[in-house]
C-alpha cells in the first residue's frame, strides 16, 4: 500500500511538473508579459517538482557510496 502511494505521488508530481512547464513555455513564448496567477502557481510548482527530481533522482549519493574510495597513503604509486 505505501508503495502505491509513492507511485502515486511520483505520478501526480509529473504530471504537474509537465502541466507547470507547458505553462511557463506559453508564457515565454507570449514575450514574457507581467506574470498573472497561473504563472506564478507553474513557477512554484515547476519547482518543488524540479527539487523532487534532483533529490531523488540518480544524482543522488546515498550513504557516500558513489564516492571514489580514498587511496591509501602507503599504497601510492610515488612510494612504490
């Protein structure tokens, strides 16, 4: 069941991040006019959205385990 949930959000998370973004790129394409409702709505949802994305995403480093392991300062190639 939280499984599910989850999904569910990622799911509602894109399609409102795809709805925020067709809004913002009417909006640039209208010339950039002073920003009504529905544009600042789309900027604040487009980023919460992007900020999901990026914490969950493969850009993420959990317990350091895509960090290169730290060389052994008996083991480098200039003592050997």
């Amino acid at each position: 069941m939280k499984r599910a949930l989850w999904f569910l959000l990622a799911f509602a998370l894109l399609v409102a991040g795809i709805e925020a973004l067709k809004v913002l790129v009417a909006w640039w394409q209208a010339g950039r006019p002073t920003p009504g409702a529905a544009e600042i709505l789309s900027f604040a949802v487009f980023g919460v959205v992007a900020f999901a994305w990026w914490r969950h995403s493969v850009f993420t480093c959990r317990n350091n385990a895509c960090l290169l392991p730290d060389r052994d300062a008996d083991n480098t190639p200039e003592q050997r």
